[in-house]
C-alpha cells in the first residue's frame, strides 16, 4: 500500500468550453498544468500522478510526458456523472489502496505546487482528520432569497448596525482545486467529505475555469505573472527566424543585397540550451541565404523555404522521432500558426501578432531579434 497518489479527473467533452481540459494556458493544456503541479510538490514520483480519462487526445498527451492514465468508461465520463464515481472507478483500478488519494482539478489553473506540499504535511498530521480542502476565507456580506421572495442577511443581521467585512464570522469558500482524502473513510462512505473537515488556505488564485471568461481571464492573469511560469523540458525546439531572431526588418543596399541584425545574446541562450541536450531547429518560410549563414554560425539545423510550418513539423519530429507534445516552437506571427497548433509547447515573442495573444500560447517578455532564446534558457533552467 502506498502512502498517497494524485488523481486528476479529465473528461473530454464540456459544454461551457469545447475540449476544455486541454485549453492551453502558459502554452500548457490545463491537464498537464495539473500534473506538473502535483510533481512540483515533490510529494510523490511521476508515476503514483494518475490522470482518469475516455478521451483518446488526453490520454496521448498524458502518457507523453510520462504520467500514468486511467482509462474511465463513457458511462462515468457524461456531465450526470459524479466525481466520487471517477474515484471509486479509479481505486478499483490499483491492487492496493493508497492510504490518501488527493483529488486536483484541472480546471483550476493556478494551483501552487507549495499548497500542496503544505497541505499534505498537514493531513498527515492531524489526529482523525478525513478531509482537507483548498479554500479562501470570505469576508463578504451573503444573503439568500426567503419564501415570501426577498432577500435575507444569512451571516449578517442587516436590522442592526452595519458591522465592517473583516468583523464578520469567519467563513470558508471551497476553491475545488485539490482536496485531500482519507481512501479508508472514503472506501466506506462514498463520499469525498468526511465528519473531520478542515481547510487549507490556498496562496494562489482562487479562479476555476467554468466559462469562456474564466478562461480568458486565466490567460490574462499567467501573463502577469500570476503563480510561477515554467516550461516543462522539450525534446525539440523549433523557431521560427525572421520575427524571433531577428527584430522582424530587413537592410537593403543600394546592390540590393538583404541584410539583418541579430542579437548576440541568442547566440549565448542557444549555446547554452544545446548543453542541455535540446536539440534546435531554424525553420524558415523564407530562402534568403542569410537565414542559412546564420544557422551555420549558431551550428543548428536550418530549413527554408518552408511554406507549412505546420506540416514541416510534423515531418521534422517523424524524422527525429519525437512526439509532437514534446516539441516547442516559438513563433511571431500568422504563417506560424499551423505549428504553434501541434505542438504541446507554443511560444510567442512579445510582439507577436495579435491574434496569438488570445490563444494561450506562452508569451515571452522579449521582443523578437533582442534576445530571445537567452530568456527561454531563464525559464527552461528555473523548470529543470
């Protein structure tokens, strides 16, 4: 019997948001925000982080990076099935259960590796404790509709003097991003909570993705900064040239002839990122033999002329043998969209077009041709 393990509940469809579970936020599907949260705690080894899922495409992008998944029957996958059915389905899949089961929703996409870390520490020691939820605390003033059809103070008394917010009894919002369970408790009873519940007060935001808004929001707030931005390690970096490693302008000569600048600080990140083991990429809509030059400077494979990004990358990875939710591309603009779609690491510079700000993708602080892969040495180092 195993002490703990981490399940996450991912079905594939969604009526608020088509194929909501594999929204990208950061460049990262919300699964496997959630499995990443959950290896950062450091708690457990990537293979007791189990997903439940019917779906084919989150089952792939699950086992990809190297997360075991559950197969869930359709029955247990429809908008009537409950969570605790997930659950029991799930234990009935180990030959020993874990003596706690955390429960972590992919649809809250800030959870704090920290949170969990503390959380569990706390489970673990408290006497008779069943249950410990994700919260926040509410100071809010909360009514509720009567039967003759007005509305009532239901933590307040709004007949007599108004008391201030932080004055009101203490009150506790459950965030549903994890819930740790006693799998004994739960085994007998069915049921997540159990009579000896407490909170754990989460770092992070609260916010849990159930509309369209939500999800925007969401992407808003990762671009501030919002929880710790990471990119887990790929197997292969693509990148486009002109808009990335160049400021995306050309130097024509009264002869005609092209030139660019480049940054010498891309020369330093793409050194170093090759130390890891990473192999690059240049890939190229243009034929320019600058774009060459420059790759054999850098000595890193270049292709140009390529006139589908999309499905030269995908020839690229059946080349190189990699999987495509491996690969990162950093792109800049429209003609890279057919790649930032297939890849499970999408990245865009900070200009980048505009209609590549509203997808998800992972958006760089630095502007293309100023130093680029210099900043995507900063965060796969800060992720490894």
């Amino acid at each position: 019997m195993s002490e703990m393990v981490f399940i996450i509940p991912a079905r594939g469809g969604s009526k608020s948001i088509p194929r909501k579970n594999l929204q990208l936020i950061d460049g990262q599907p919300l699964i496997l925000r959630a499995c990443f949260a959950c290896l950062g705690s450091g708690i457990v080894e990537r293979d007791k982080i189990y997903v439940s899922t019917d779906d084919d495409e989150i089952f792939a992008v699950v086992r990809s990076h190297g997360f075991t998944v559950i197969r869930r029957p359709v029955e247990l996958a429809s908008d009537s099935a409950s969570t605790e059915s997930a659950l029991t389905h799930f234990l009935q899949t180990l030959s020993a259960p874990p003596k706690v089961l955390c429960l972590v929703q992919c649809t809250s996409p800030f959870i704090s590796s920290a949170d969990l870390k503390i959380a569990y520490e706390k489970f673990v020691s408290t006497p008779m404790v069943d249950t410990i939820f994700s919260a926040t605390v509410v100071h809010k003033f909360l009514w509720k509709q009567g039967p003759e059809g007005f509305l009532r103070g239901t933590n307040h008394d709004p007949s007599s003097q108004r008391q201030r917010r932080q004055d009101l009894e203490i009150e506790y919002l459950e965030t549903g991003a994890f819930t740790f369970i006693d799998t004994a408790k739960f085994g007998k009873t069915g049921n997540r909570f159990g009579e000896r519940v407490l909170p754990h007060i989460i770092s992070s935001s609260e916010l849990e993705i159930d509309s369209q808004d939500d999800l925007d929001m969401a992407r808003i707030l990762s671009q501030l900064g919002n929880g710790t931005r990471c990119i887990p390690i790929p197997e292969l970096i693509i990148s486009d040239f002109d808009g990335v490693m160049t400021n995306n302008c050309a130097y024509i000569s009264q002869d005609g002839k092209e030139a660019v600048r480049v940054s010498r600080a891309d020369g330093l990140g793409i050194a170093e990122i090759k130390k890891i083991g990473i192999p690059i990429v240049i890939m190229s809509s243009e034929t320019n033999p600058v774009v060459q030059v420059r790759g054999q400077k850098l000595s890193v494979k270049t292709l140009t002329g390529v006139k589908d990004k999309g499905k030269a990358t995908l020839e690229l990875c059946a080349e190189m043998g990699v999987h495509r939710a491996k690969v990162l591309y950093i792109g800049n603009d429209i003609n890279d969209s057919s790649a930032l779609e297939l890849v499970g690491h999408p990245v865009v510079t900070a200009d980048c077009h505009y209609t590549l700000r509203n997808k998800g993708y992972y958006l760089l602080k630095t502007r293309g041709g100023e130093g680029v892969f210099r900043e995507l040495f900063e965060i796969l180092l800060a992720s490894s």
